[in-house]
C-alpha cells in the first residue's frame, strides 16, 4: 500500500500501514474503546444522534483530500493520516542541520520528543471539551455544521498525535496516550495542561474568537512541528495543517458575520455611535466594544501560549533539530542562529522596550510575533467591513504586554495601548478592557438556537456561501 491510499476497511482509517504491524493495530484498537468513550461523555452534547454534513478526508493529496456527506458524529472515521513523505527530506536547523531526517525516535532526544507530542495532544481534545455545549445554541444550522466540523477534527488530531505515542513510545507512550483522555478541561483534579484550554468557551462569540485565536496558536505550533527532523512528526503536522485551515476559516468569517450584523444594523437605524451601546444592543445585536473586549481577552489568553519569551527549552529543541521556525525552510540565514540576536520586548527601568537576546533564546517570542502578524490580516477585513456601512469603529489588537500570565508581562499590568500602570489603576479600568458581567448577560441572552434551514439569528449575518458548494439553506445538520 502507498501513501496516497487510505485504508477504510480496518476499525482504524490510516495510510500507516497499520494491517502489517499487528502489534500496533492491537494497541490502538485498544485505546479505541477509551476515545469513544470520552467521544460519547465529552463531545458535542445533544447531538450524538444527528446527521451531520461533514467532510471526511479521503486522500492526503493536496486536491480533492475530503469528501462531503452525512454522518452520525460517533460513527465519523477518525483516522491515522501523515502527508506524503518528502524525498531526500534533510533536518533543517539545529546541530543536525543537512543530515537525513530520523524515521525513529532518536534516543537522546526522546523526552523532549515525548513532551512536545503531549503537550500538542493534550490541546486537541481540551477543545472539543470547552464547546461541547455550543451545539444546543447554535445560530444556524450552518454554524452547528462547522461547529461539529472542527471537533471531529480535533479528534482526529487527538488520533494523530495518540498514533505517534503508541508507534514510538512503547510503554510510556500508552501511558501518556490513556491520560490524554483522563485529563479534562476546567477539571480541578486533573486539568488540560495549558491555560487557555482550562477556559470556558460559554457562548458563539467566544467560540469563534477561540477558532480565529487560539486554533491559530495551533496552526503555528504545528508549523514549527512540520519542520521537525523527526519525519513522523513533520508528515502528520502537515497534514493537520490542511484541516486546520477551516477552523481559522470558522473563527475569521464567524467574527466577519458578526460585526457585519451589527454595522448594518446600526447603518439600516441611523445610529452613528458605535458606544450609544444601549441602543446598538436594542437592535438585537452584538455592539462593537463589547466584541473589542472578547478579542482583548481571546488574544491575551492565546498569546499565554507561546510561553516565556526566554526559553533554554525552545532554544533546546531547536538546536536538536526537533522543532523549528515558522517557515524555517523559506527563511534564509544559517538556520543554527549561534551568534545571532533578536529582539524581544521587555520591561527596562519600568518601560516597555526591545532588547536583543541571543536569538535561540528567543524562539517563542519570535514565534509569537509570527502569530502577531498572521492575526492582522482578518482585523484588516473585519473592520473594511464595519466601514463599508459608514460606521468609524476599528477593532484592534492590544498591545503583547496586556492582561498577560506568563512570561516576562505575567507579573505587570499594561494598558491596551502599552502604558505600565499599577494593579490598582487597571482594576479600576478593566471593565473597559475586558468583557464584564453586563457583557456576558447580553451575548448569553442573544443565545437562542435557530434550526430553521436557512434562518440565521440576529445578531450575525448569514455566510457569503455555503460548505461544499451547497446553498446557504441547505440542511446542513438532520436533527433526530
Ligand atoms: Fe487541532
Ligand atoms: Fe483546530
């Protein structure tokens, strides 16, 4: 069997080969019972029963990789998928930069190896976690649809990180897998590993700032993965990346839809203040600072996620050729970094400036600036869509150094336009900044569920086209 074919037969879909390694195929067969469990008491809820119009992917080819129909969500062929394997692949960093990739595990980096896969693992079923209840307030079913989308996808890379552990972990590598369906998110006992996946995802607007943000931190994860010099790892973060792909697409046409709705609204009703908040909110719409404050809080929250600026781990990795840059094989420098510097923003005499650290030290900084710049493109459209109906609001990102946990702001408190105040003087700003009480009561109120086909609640506008080329009103989601 070649890469290209997918093996739909067995239990387990795969272009593994996982029919010649018996022992294996055992194994996860045996961890199969474990995920459709956690499948069953943890994904969507309600929705177990319903027929829903996925994509399943049928092909790891870049054209034509996924096909389009109905599927009962516990019955969706989750399954162990690596992108074609590159010819004459060469790791491309680090202490090993020009030799042939590693086809195993190689035995001096196998901790940190081990440590990263559980940490990405660990992501992917925490999401599906924190929206299981988004289903049953669900303004359409289109967004129902793209809802179950992303979480059977986040499945599969559950299944795809799970497959690396058992493949090339032995014992350990089991033990890590079960207790990636033993964590949960939000749990006081055993919580998911990383802060932001301990969050509530409580409403539709939070759901699609998560997609536009954190789905993002994800995509940049998995790039810098994809450049691995361990090749299973690389091959499999490819392919995640496709699917990847339709969750940022969620998160930035979900918010697009949303402020269009509420620019129009404001447009059809001659409401020219987008901060005459009571009346925008009379309109049966989202006002625009309430949604400045959810990105607020969404991008402070995923920008936690890079960790610390300073990382002798990040720069660790990198030099062990297991982790690399973003676009590390476009970048043109000596893809080693001995001697270089980067800038990184720090506080200096109680200001904020940048300050050159040697550049392996500064991976996660650099890597979050790239997040910072791939962020910029959708605002840019968010707001050319507020303004094409005549009204002055522009959403913005704030500052890095805002309402941060982790790193060199954790201990600070910054404005969202970078001014260092003490904790008295944000508290007393926060409710500018961050969603409030008031903001919540409003949104959790406009979270009626609309199943008509076709209809779409208030407080968003319906999508430019559908999935697959079908129409706006098509059934999207066959409730039982
Ligand atoms: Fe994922
Ligand atoms: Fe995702």
């Amino acid at each position: 069997m070649s890469w290209q074919d997918i093996d739909y037969e067995t239990l387990i879909p795969n272009n593994v080969g996982l029919a010649e390694d018996a022992r294996l195929q055992r194994a996860l067969e045996g961890w199969h019972p474990g995920y459709i469990d956690w499948w069953m008491s943890m994904g969507p809820e309600g929705f177990q029963m319903a027929d829903v119009y996925l994509r399943t992917a049928i092909s790891v080819e870049k054209e034509g990789w996924a096909k389009f129909g109905y599927v009962k969500m516990p019955q969706y062929r989750w399954g162990i998928l690596l992108a074609p394997e590159v010819e004459d692949r060469v790791i491309p960093c680090g202490e090993h930069l020009g030799e042939p990739v590693w086809k195993e595990v190689p035995g001096e980096y196998r901790a940190m190896l081990r440590r990263l896969i559980v940490i990405q693992g660990d992501t992917e079923p925490a999401s599906v976690e924190q929206q299981r209840h988004l289903g049953s307030i669900a303004p359409s079913l289109y967004d129902m649809r793209n809802l179950f989308q992303v979480n059977v996808e986040e499945g599969r890379h559950l299944w795809a990180m799970v497959y690396l552990l058992h493949r090339y972990f032995g014992r350990d590598g089991r033990d890590e897998a079960d207790d990636l369906l033993r964590r949960q998110s939000g749990s006081e006992e055993q919580p998911r590993m990383l802060g932001a996946f301990n969050e509530e995802t409580p409403d539709w607007l939070s759901f699609f700032m998560f997609t536009y943000f954190t789905d993002r931190d994800g995509k940049m994860q998995l790039e810098a993965l994809a450049q691995s010099g361990f090749d299973p790892l690389s091959r499999t973060c490819r392919f995640m990346l496709a699917e990847e792909a339709h969750h940022m697409f969620v998160g930035y046409t979900g918010v697009k839809r949303i402020v269009e709705a509420t620019a129009r609204a404001m447009a059809e009703t001659g409401i020219e203040d987008p901060y005459d908040v009571e009346a925008v909110r009379k309109l049966g719409v989202i006002d625009l600072p309430t949604i400045q404050r959810k990105t607020n809080l969404h991008y402070s929250l995923t920008l936690d996620l890079f960790g610390s600026e300073e990382s002798t781990n990040a720069a660790g990795s990198f030099n062990a050729g297991i982790k690399g840059r973003y676009h590390e094989d476009r970048i043109d420098d000596d893809h080693q970094l001995r001697g270089d510097t980067y800038p990184v923003t720090k506080l200096v005499d109680g200001e904020l400036q940048a300050v050159a650290v040697p550049a392996l030290n500064g991976l996660n900084a650099r890597l979050r600036d790239d997040f910072i710049e791939d962020c910029l493109g959708g605002i840019r459209r968010w707001n050319r869509e507020i303004a094409s109906h005549g009204i002055d609001f522009e959403i913005t990102l704030p500052h890095v150094a805002f309402n941060r946990a982790i790193g060199e702001f954790g201990p600070i408190e910054v404005t969202p336009d970078g001014k260092v105040i003490t904790a008295d003087e944000f508290a007393a700003s926060a409710a500018e900044w961050l969603p409030t009480p008031d903001d919540k009561a409003l949104i959790d109120a406009l979270m009626e569920p609309e199943v008509e086909p076709g209809r779409f609640a208030s407080w968003i506008a319906p999508p430019s086209r559908g999935i697959n080329n079908q129409p706006t009103e098509f059934e999207y989601v066959l409730l039982p």
